[in-house]
C-alpha cells in the first residue's frame, strides 16, 4: 500500500504533535499495531514470533515479514490503516463531546 508521502508525513506528524511524542514511536506502534491485526485477522495462518512489519519512512509503504519474507496479505494494510483512521475519529469525536457536556 501506497501512501502519496505528503498525505503520510503530514498525518504522521500531526498524530506525533498531538501526542508530544517522536514520530519514531508513533510509526513503531503503528507497526506493532499491524502485527498484532494480521495476528487477528489471519488466526488461521501458521505464525511464528518472527513475524515483523515495515513501514517506509519516506512513502508510508507497509509490508509484513516473516523470517524476511514479504507476507502482506493483498489490501490487508489498507483495509488496516483505514479502520485505525475510523478508530481515531470516532476517539476525538466522543473526546469532544466529553468536553461539550462538562
């Protein structure tokens, strides 16, 4: 999956500048996140502990890996990164909404 890189570097450090945290750690959660969804998703698939993702620094391209493998499901990632962006709203939409009712 490719993110167009001004799309990915932007939303990465707004969530970075939201957060007060390195956009390192933003992006390495973001990578466990992924393994932790393929785990879920795919409980069927035989795994090892070497299952690892890489998200390019530059594109915002992700891939999982097994043993250096390439084991990205087609439109896994995407299916991923659109459900995470879901979740986010729906996080500062009812955050908001605490604030309006206190």
């Amino acid at each position: 999956m490719t993110v167009v890189k001004s799309e990915f570097l932007l939303a990465l450090n707004q969530v970075a500048a939201e957060r007060n945290i390195p956009a390192e750690d933003v992006l390495s959660s973001i990578e466990q996140a992924l393994v932790a969804a393929y785990k879920k998703e795919y409980p069927e698939v035989e795994t090892s502990e070497n299952i690892s993702a890489k998200i390019n620094r530059q594109s915002g391209e992700a891939h999982l890996f097994e043993d250096d493998k390439d084991i990205t499901p087609p439109g896994f990632v995407m299916l991923t990164l659109i459900l995470a962006k879901l979740k986010l709203f729906f996080q500062k939409k009812n955050k908001s909404s605490r604030k309006n009712t206190q």
